[in-house]
C-alpha cells in the first residue's frame, strides 16, 4: 500500500494554478489534479521518488521538486529540499538511488555518486529561491551548494568535460556524458548566480563553467558517443551551452530523427519509443530557442500520455504491438511537464533558469591552451 501523502491536502485549487494553463496541454483542472499526484507520491520526510514503491534518484527527485514550485507548492519543495539537505554524503555528493518503502524510510540502494545527479540539486535550491524570495533558504543552502559544486568539480578533466561519476568504492569514472555535462554547466551557472546573490565571488567556479561550456561546444570527441539518444541532441541547447544559430542548426539537424509528429519524441534510435519527459525537455529547448509554436506543439503531441489521475505515463511504443511502456506514472515525467507548461507561461523562477539571461556565463578559457584551472 502506498504511504501517507506529505500533509499538503487534496493539492492545489484550480484557480491557484491558472498560470500552467496551456491550450491543448492543461485545463486549470487538469493542472490542479497533476500536482495533486506529484503531491500524492511525496512522502512525510520531504522524498518524492519516481512513484510508489519505486527508488528515488536526486535529479529526478529536484525536477518534481521545480515542478511543485512552479505550481506554487512552495511548503511542499522546501520539504524536499531539506531532504536533500539532510541526506547529502559528507563529500558534497549524493548516491545514485534510494529505496522508497511502505515505511517511508530511503535507504541507498546504488551508491555511485553521478555528477550529473549532485549538480542539478543546485538549479532546484536557485528555483525554490526565484520562487520563494527566501533569503534564509538560501542561507541554510549554502552550504549544500559549495559541497556539492566541489565534488563535482574535483571530476573536471583538463579538457573541460566532467567525469560521469564516482563508483561506490570513490574510483572516479572519466567517461564524460554529453546530456550530463550540459545539465551540470546549467548547475554551475545556478550555483554561480547563488554565489553573486550572496556576494561570495567562486573564480573557480567561473573558470570551470567557462570551460565546460567550450567543451560542449567545441569539442565533441570529449564526449562518449550517445547520439543515438535524443538527450544528447537536445541538452546542449537546454543546459545554455549551445545558443542561437548553433543552437538552431543543431535542432533542426536533429528533428526528423527524433520527432514523431502527433506522438512525442524518441528515446534512442531506432527503438520506436516516444517518451514523454524528452518530449517535454525538447519542447524546454525550443522555448529556450524562442519557438514557442513548435515547443506547444510537441506538447500537445503527448497528450496520449496523460493518465486519468494527472500523471502521465512514462512512454508509448508504436510499432509492433503498440501500447505504453513502461507501465508506470512518473513524478519526473509529470514535473518535466509542468515545468515546460511553466516556461511557455512565463513563470519567472522557471524562465530565469532555463532561459539563461539572468545566469552567469563563467569565463572561458584560452583557446590556445584549452586548459581548465584543474
């Protein structure tokens, strides 16, 4: 049986959520009822794991976390960051999953510690900050921000690139993923607008963000080769690091590879999957790119998706014998939504830090020695 709900009631009034309505994708009803299931699965201690019974990782946990913020939660997403406050290893890190029981109680069940995974905590602790204005957040925060950021940065090769993770016995993994590095330059740029809200200048961090994002952009056979996965085509563009006409090539490079017009868009090549938490973070991309039209088109594309309790499920196969799959609803795939819905509708938390204006750009580095300070 699934655990007590978090103490946040039945969710949130229609009429409090009126800014995630999106012709199309979300009635005010509709809304209300989704962040009621978010709501549903997040237990006592603050954790929203992907669903009932299933494990909880800290990317996915801080999306639905955003999500909840964007609706307004905002008592909801302090629990979940205290959660993450209160679960942090000693060296900034967080494990790779935690195990949801019929208790409540999350014990790690994968103890390699992702970079990817312990950087984007930072973009959630911003959000909740944009969201919330709260200055004592941010203060109590802080901490887990700096201790995050430097494990994460003690994986920075001398290219740029940042290592995939550490293995549960602390031997660092150099394979450096391309989807992760651009969530993490989108981290560090969070991290280093917290550290100007605080007045506390990081140069480490600035040289580190600067040149990440010229790796990303500059240096593809840094990277190990998963174009195969839509990620990899889209995340650069979402995580900041590729802008403007590089950033519309790339899309449009992309796009009759990875789109299935009127069903969402792929996970991994060939496998006919659409998924609905990349189509959501593709229609963030084509937000961030200034393609709103085609960013709600794509969202309305899943609407096959939607479950009758305001989840959504993970994903659809449309060869062979079709149908959903996996069988399950996701935390994550509901907040990515929201949180696209959230952007097309121009919450500010959710604009600020996917859309990059307000974040620092970090400094990159010479490109005759292309060498980070690490």
């Amino acid at each position: 049986m699934p655990g007590p709900r978090s103490g946040a009631g039945s969710g949130p009034a229609p009429g409090a959520v009126e800014h995630l309505v999106l012709p199309g994708v979300l009635t005010a009803e509709q809304a209300a009822l989704t962040v009621a299931g978010i709501l549903a699965v997040q237990r006592p201690d603050g954790a929203i794991p992907w669903f009932h019974g299933h494990h909880l990782d800290p990317w996915d946990h801080t999306e639905a976390a955003m999500a909840l913020d964007a609706a307004g939660e905002h008592r909801a997403a302090a629990r979940a960051y205290d959660w993450l406050a209160r679960h942090q290893n000693e060296d900034g890190s967080w494990c790779a999953a935690y195990t949801d029981t019929e208790s409540g109680a999350h014990h790690p069940s994968d103890l390699g510690r992702e970079s990817n995974f312990c950087a984007y905590p930072v973009v959630g602790i911003y959000h909740h900050y944009l969201a919330t204005g709260d200055d004592a957040f941010l203060d109590l925060m802080w901490p887990v921000v700096h201790a995050a950021i430097a494990f994460v940065l003690e994986l920075q090769l001398p290219g740029g690139q940042i290592g995939w993770k550490r293995e549960a016995d602390g031997t660092p993994r150099h394979d450096a993923l391309l989807t992760g590095n651009s969530s993490v330059h989108q981290a560090l740029r969070c991290a280093l607008a917290i550290a100007e809200e605080r007045e506390e200048p990081q140069p480490d961090w600035e040289l580190a963000a600067g040149a990440l994002a010229h790796a990303i952009r500059d240096h593809p056979e840094r990277f190990l080769d998963k174009s195969r996965y839509s990620m990899d085509w889209y995340y650069p563009v979402l995580g900041g690091a590729v802008t403007g006409a590089a950033a519309t090539r790339r899309i449009e490079e992309g796009w009759e590879r990875f789109v299935v017009p009127g069903l969402g868009v792929r996970c991994v090549l060939p496998n006919p999957w659409v998924t609905g938490g990349e189509s959501c973070e593709l229609a963030l991309a084509l937000w961030v790119m200034g393609q709103s039209d085609r960013a709600l088109d794509v969202l309305q594309s899943i609407q096959h998706l939607r479950a009758e309790n305001g989840l959504y499920w993970t994903g659809y196969v449309f060869e062979g014998k079709p149908g959903r799959w996996p069988e399950e609803l996701t935390t994550w795939t509901a907040g990515a939504l929201l949180l696209a819905v959230a952007a097309l509708g121009g919450h500010e938390a959710t604009t600020a830090v996917f859309g990059g204006e307000r974040l620092p750009h970090g400094l990159e580095p010479d490109r005759a020695t292309e060498c980070c300070p690490r």
